[in-house]
C-alpha cells in the first residue's frame, strides 16, 4: 500500500533525522534549523491562523445572530419567519456541501498553488456571508448557506495540507493546534463583536443581526488580495528563503513533507489510500469529536441563553468558554508535540469533554452556575481533541497525495458528525437544560476516547513485531 511507512522510528527519530540532513549538507548545524523553523512560524503560522480565524468567524456568527435582540423580535429567526426546524436545515446544508467539497478542494489547492486557491476561497465566502445580511426569506438563508459551505470547504483540511509542505511530522499538531485554536478566539470575537454589533440595532434601518453578518464578512473579502500576495507556497518556491534555507528545507523534509513539484495522483494511490483499513479508525475517532466541535460553535449563544442570560449579554457570556478552551487547546497540542504522544493526548481530551458533558446533564436545569462551568469544560475537552489527531493522521501517512487525500477524508468522515451535532440541541429542551444534546456529545466523546487508545495499543502492537523481526520499514507514530 502507498501508505505503509519506510525507514523511521519514533524513539530513533531525531538520530535519523540528523544523519538524513548530514547526508545532504556538509553538517547538521541545529542554530540553522531553529532559525528556518522561526523564519517559516513568523510568515507562515500568525496568517493562517487570521485566515482561520475569519473563516470560523464567518461560519458561525450565524449563532449569535439567531439571539440578537430576539427580545424585541429583531433577531434573524423573527424577521426571515424561519422556525427552529428550518433553522437547523439551514445549518445543516452548510455541513453538507462541506462534506462534498474537501476532497476537490485540496485537490485545486495542489494544482492552482495555496495562495491563489486559498485568496479566492476568501474572497467568495466573505461575499457569502455578507449576503447573508440581505436575506429575507428562509429559501434565500439557506441557499447562501449551502454556497457558503461549498466554498468554506477546502480552508481547514487545505490548511492542514499545507503545512505538510513546510514542518515535519512531529512539528505540526502545535502549529495546527494555534490555527484551530483561532477558532476559539473567533468564538470569543464572535461573542464580543455581537455584543457591540447588537447596539446597532435599527441603525440605517438595518437590523443587527444583518449588520453583523455584514462587518464579519467585510474583513475576509479585504484580506483575501493580502492572502494572494504574501501566504506563502512551497519552501521550494520560497523567495524569502536563501539557496541554503532551501536545500536544509529539502533535506528536513525529504521523508516526513509533502512536496509542492510532486506529480498528480494517480488511481493506483487513491485506491491504496481508500483501502488502507487503519485509517478509517482515525476517520472514526473524529466522526467522534465532530458532533462537540459543531455544536458548540454553533449553540453556545442558545445554551448560554438557557443559562439565564438575556440575548446581549449571552453574546457576551460566550468569551471566557472560548478564551480558556483556547489556552487548554495550545498546552494539550504543546505536550502532545513534547512527548510524540498524540493519541493519548487526543483521549484524554476527550474523557475530560465528555465528563463537562455528563455533568451538564446531570446537574439541575437552574444550577446556572455550575453548568455554565461545565460548559467551559466540555469546551476545553472538546476543541483539545482536534489538533492531536490531525497531527496524528498526517503522521501515518507518508507521500504527498496520500496527505492530501486522507486530511480531506478525514474531515470530511467529521461532516457528518457534525450534521449529528446541528440536530441534537433541541429548542425545546431548553428550560431542561438541553440533556439530548448534552448526553450525545458525551458519549460520542467516550467512543472517540475508545477508537484512540485502541488504535494507540493497535500501533505499539505493529512496531513491536516489526522490531523483533527486524523490519527496516518505518514505524508508526501513537
């Protein structure tokens, strides 16, 4: 199969990797790698994650904008006459043109190059959600939102992709975990831009909501001639980079990167990727953690409105979940990179969002407090899942068109469960507390915990009878 592993080891790795380097350069000098490693994080890392940030931003202000000023009926369920039901509908055609266009959206991203793909992605879904301001009938939302997932669909796996060309396996859950974690700071934006934003209210006539979706969407049109400009493509093609930088790019990712000269893939690596077995247990794992992910971006405004607080300062309770499930994200990525550990680390993330989960539900509708505190646990837990496995996936395979594939099917295996997560927040669960959706996010949890460990001893198992048999191939990474 194109993603059996060849020539690497977890324990060996840094001693193999040093002599893969001497081997091509006149001496393994660390001073220069940190300094290519600082020089590609500065350029590379701050505006993905600002491209993110804006995309998630842009994704799910349409929570916030489902409460804003529902107390005088200026809110957007009140004015486009949608009910809860229709609603849900809207958020779910959006998962699922999601799901339909990763996989040939990583593709264009290879063909066209990162920085064109990605600044057109920008510059129409910015558009999108800006139209989503000019709305005015339930068919209208959800034909915006279904377009809106179309082009959505190939930021978050393309970022994933992309930064294949550039870090080495164990270099890259920290790095996707500071740009998922934007997504937890676009939810404390969010929450705090829809406070401001909901004083406008009849401002030119218009409603807040309309002008949320209006400012949100503004920056993304603007950043996209930016993103076309300075995001950078391959190391290769690097103009910022010296001729030396270039060739200890080349040697530190000969075995671990994806390459920005490799040729299109061809049947036989798509069918070896579709049927190499072990990676539908990852795409399981993250079917697991979707249904929190999507929820909770999409549902924290209506579940902290059931906690008590009225719509503006509901907009405004959902900063701290977010803000500190942006910290708890960076240290469980940080440590999972540390200790070439992302299975457990993804497990043990998960047990803890179950846990605020299984307490949400347990706990009295009106213990307000209480809940609300378990609301930023399960958030923390949930969000610290994600970077661990992504880095954990792209760790096991080990060509350029095998990466693209299965970062794009992973997350496209998430869509559903993030489809699952859209239904189980029930509008009429309200004054209970919300138990369906708060038991099914905790279960899906404990089963993405059980994939991990399973799969983690499954890989140990694997590279220890390659060892006793003295297998010269690579070994997997748990």
């Amino acid at each position: 199969m194109s993603a059996m592993p060849t020539d690497f080891d977890n324990e060996k790795s840094a001693v193999d990797y040093k002599e893969e380097v001497e081997s091509q350069t006149a001496s393994y000098d660390e001073a220069a790698e940190k300094a290519l490693l600082r020089k590609q994080d500065i350029r590379i890392i701050p505006l993905s994650a600002a491209i993110y940030l804006l995309c998630y931003l842009d994704r799910s202000n349409i929570g916030n904008a489902k409460i804003l000023n529902e107390e005088t009926h200026n809110d957007l369920l009140s004015e486009i006459h949608m009910t809860a039901y229709q609603y849900t509908i809207a958020l779910m055609v959006f998962l699922i043109a999601y799901a339909l266009f990763e996989v040939p959206s990583n593709y264009l991203l290879k063909r066209l190059s990162p920085s064109r793909w990605i600044a057109f992605l920008m510059l129409v879904w910015g558009s999108l959600t800006m139209g989503l301001g000019g709305t005015h009938t339930y068919a209208e939302v959800t034909v915006v939102r279904f377009l809106l997932g179309v082009f959505e669909a190939g930021l978050f796996p393309g970022l994933v992709y992309f930064l294949t060309f550039w870090y080495r396996t164990e270099e890259r859950s920290m790095r996707v975990a500071f740009i998922l974690a934007s997504a937890t700071l676009a939810g404390a934006f969010g929450g705090a831009i829809a406070y401001g934003v909901g004083h406008m209210n009849r401002d030119n006539g218009l409603s807040a909501w309309r002008w949320l979706f209006i400012l949100e969407g503004l920056p993304s049109c603007l950043s996209s001639v930016l993103i076309f400009f300075l995001l950078p493509d391959y190391p290769e093609t690097a103009s910022w980079l010296t001729e030396d930088e270039k060739k200890l790019a080349a040697a530190r990712l000969k075995n671990q990167g994806s390459k920005g000269s490799s040729p299109p893939m061809t049947w036989a690596e798509v069918k070896d990727t579709l049927t190499d077995w072990r990676l539908y247990a990852h795409y399981a794992i993250y079917f697991g953690v979707s249904p929190p992910f999507s929820s909770l971006s999409l549902f924290t405004p209506s579940i902290v409105a059931g906690l008590g607080f009225e719509s503006l300062k509901a907009n405004l309770m959902t900063v701290p979940p977010y803000a500190i499930a942006y910290v708890a994200t960076v240290l469980t990525s940080w440590s999972a990179d540390r200790y070439n550990s992302r299975g457990l680390h993804a497990g043990v993330a998960c047990i803890v969002g179950a846990a605020g989960f299984m307490a949400s539900a347990l706990l009295p509708a009106d213990a307000y407090a209480h809940r609300y505190g378990c609301l930023i646990v399960a958030a923390s837990g949930s969000f610290s899942s994600i970077p661990p496995l992504l880095g954990w996936i792209t760790s096991n395979v080990f060509t350029t068109s095998a990466a693209g594939l299965v970062i794009a099917l992973n997350i496209s295996f998430g869509a559903p469960g993030q489809i699952v997560g859209v239904w189980i927040y029930k509008a009429d669960e309200v004054a209970k507390g919300y138990p369906t959706g708060h038991w099914t996010n905790c279960a899906l949890l404990l089963f993405a915990a059980a994939v991990s460990f399973a799969l983690t001893m499954y890989y140990r198992r694997l590279n220890a009878a390659m060892l006793r048999e003295g297998s010269q191939q690579r070994l997997y990474r748990y």
